[in-house]
C-alpha cells in the first residue's frame, strides 16, 4: 500500500515481479525519471551507475496502461516481450532462447533485429 501512494506522488516507480502469485511488495524501487534520479544524487553527493540511469529511462517511457514487470529473464517483462537493458557491448547470454526477447542497448543505432536503441523509448506516448 505504502508503495502504491509512493507510485501516485510522481516521483518513484515501484515494479513488481512478474509471477503467477500476487505479491504486494515492489521487486526494484526506481525514480519516476531521470531528472529526480539526478536531482537526488546531486542533493546528497551519490554517484550514480549508469545501469540505474538506463533502467531508470527506460522504466519512466511506459505509461500506465502497459504494465511493466520485473523478470527473472532479463530485466523486465512488458505484455509477452522480455526486455534485457543495458550497454553497447551487452550479450544475448541473459535472454538466450527467449522468443520474444530484446536487449535494449545504449547506442545510436543498430542493424540486428532483437536490438533496439535505449533512446528510441523516448518517442512512445
């Protein structure tokens, strides 16, 4: 519950894991977007992982309508594809054999198929 109200403040994204079993607890606990993510670290002196900018982005480009779930295969689960975030140099190994499964990768552009610019994101809603 405490959760949910923090989701409808705006300013953090809480995401469940996708399981067949309902769970009340968030898995992974993110900003709403970059823009607080960096305004925070800056407040308190963090360093920031750049792997927490990433999914952070990407997280934050989904509205609520889609419902987006933390994965034990790759990163998140969006209606049936799997997603694997990360950077340029990112292998297929954590989403190996999934059918519909797409890393998202930090790059300006890609010619494979199952590989889609972090930025292209940005353009939904």
């Amino acid at each position: 519950m405490f959760c949910d109200i923090l989701n409808k403040t705006g300013i953090f994204n809480s995401i469940k894991k996708y399981s067949k079993k309902l769970s009340r607890k968030p898995d992974k606990l993110l900003f709403d977007n970059t823009n607080i993510l960096y305004a925070y670290a800056k407040e308190y002196k963090i360093a920031i992982e750049i792997g927490t900018i990433r999914e952070t982005f990407f997280t934050s480009c989904f509205e609520d309508d889609l419902t987006l779930y933390y994965s034990d295969i790759g990163d998140f689960k969006v209606e049936e594809y799997i997603f694997e975030v990360g950077g340029k140099g990112k292998s297929f190994k954590q989403i190996e054999g999934v059918e519909n499964g797409y890393l998202v990768i930090d790059t300006d552009f890609t010619t494979h198929k199952r590989k889609i610019p972090l930025w292209v994101f940005g353009l939904m809603g």
